[in-house]
C-alpha cells in the first residue's frame, strides 16, 4: 500500500502530547454497484479507545503570525469543517 500523506490540525495547547483526529469514513457506490470505502479513513473508524495507531509527523511549513491577536482562516477543504 503506497504511503498517504495528510495534513492535520491539531492543537497542542488543548492536549500537549497528543494529536487528534476526526475522521469520517469515506464511502461511495463504484460503477457496478458494489460499496467501496475508503482505506484509511475505514481502518481509522475501528481504532477504539485503549487502541493505538502508529504514524509518524514531519516539520510544518505553515507559518503562525508572531502577533497572537491576527485572526487567521483555516479549513479543511473538502470536510465541511472548519478546526478552529
């Protein structure tokens, strides 16, 4: 299975340590009928509490204003959410 690369946002003054997701399990109906769910998405859906799901995080090249009253925008594009 070829590597996915995600881009998530997770604050790190609400839980030090720790990285959050909300995953929605993506799902759709193929050409003959048939089901087809997503691959990573599904496999996240069954990690319950007490379970652990191993990945690995590399360097932001997102840049936070050093001004802390500046608003900034930020959505995830195609989720319908916005995380803050």
């Amino acid at each position: 299975i070829k590597q996915r690369v995600y881009s998530i946002c997770s604050s790190s003054d609400y839980r030090p340590g720790k990285c959050q997701l909300l995953v929605v399990r993506e799902d759709w109906e193929a050409k003959d009928g048939k089901t087809k769910f997503g691959l990573c998405s599904s496999f996240l859906t069954f990690v319950r509490p007490g379970q652990y799901c191993v990945g690995h995080s590399t360097h932001s090249v997102m840049k936070i204003p050093d001004d802390t009253t500046v608003h900034i925008f930020m959505a995830g594009l195609g989720t319908g959410l916005a995380p803050f």
